[in-house]
C-alpha cells in the first residue's frame, strides 16, 4: 500500500510564496516521475509540473516562471516551490508519482488559497 502525504498548503497574499511538500509512504521499490496537479473551482484537473526520475522538468506555460519543481530521491519527496503567487492560483494542488511497476499514486491534495 502506497501513500501520499501533501502539506504546506494555506492562505496567502498574492505576491506570497509558499512551499508544497509531497512524501510517498509504504511499500516503494521505486519511483519514477514525480508530478503537481491542480484543480481550481469550477475547472478541470490540470499539469502543473512534473519531474522525472533523472530530473527532467516539464512545467505549464502558465507557471514556469514562478514555480520550481524538485525531488529528494531517498526521501521519496516531491517538492513545488510557488512565488508571486496570483489569485487565479487559487486551487487544490495534487501530488502524482508512478511507480516502477506502472501503478500511479495520487494524494488527496492541499489547498492553496490566494486572496488579500
């Protein structure tokens, strides 16, 4: 059994940073690419950011220049790094990983509200 646990989420002013945590627990071997997802109200589940065993990044346009993916591999944590934060935003972030299995893991996701 493989679980996810997000924190880091919470309320913040727009221009704000905060910092995403994401730790995998359980029975890992292995893991292959490591990912941030987001929903924001009303709309549909969307990329964000993704990280690749061997550190290939892949951002969305939208956020590539204020937010910074990265790994620890030993500790089987994904980080996302958020700044200049704007109120669109606004919404529950997801943690991904696929195993080396093929199996995908998805957390219960971290609110991040942006709002003066």
């Amino acid at each position: 059994q493989v679980q996810l646990v997000e924190s880091g989420g919470g309320l913040v002013q727009p221009g704000g940073s905060l910092r995403l945590s994401c730790a995998a627990r359980g029975s890992i071997d292995s893991i292959g690419a490591m990912g941030w997802y987001r929903q924001a109200p009303g709309k549909q589940r969307e990329l964000v950011a993704t990280i690749s065993r061997g550190y290939r990044l892949n951002y969305a346009d939208a956020v590539k220049d204020r937010f910074a993916i990265s790994r620890d591999n030993p500790k089987n944590t994904v980080y996302l790094e958020i700044s200049n934060l704007k109120p669109e935003d606004t919404a529950l972030y997801y943690c991904k990983i696929d195993l080396g299995d093929g199996m995908a893991y998805w957390g219960k996701g971290t609110l991040v509200t942006v709002s003066s």
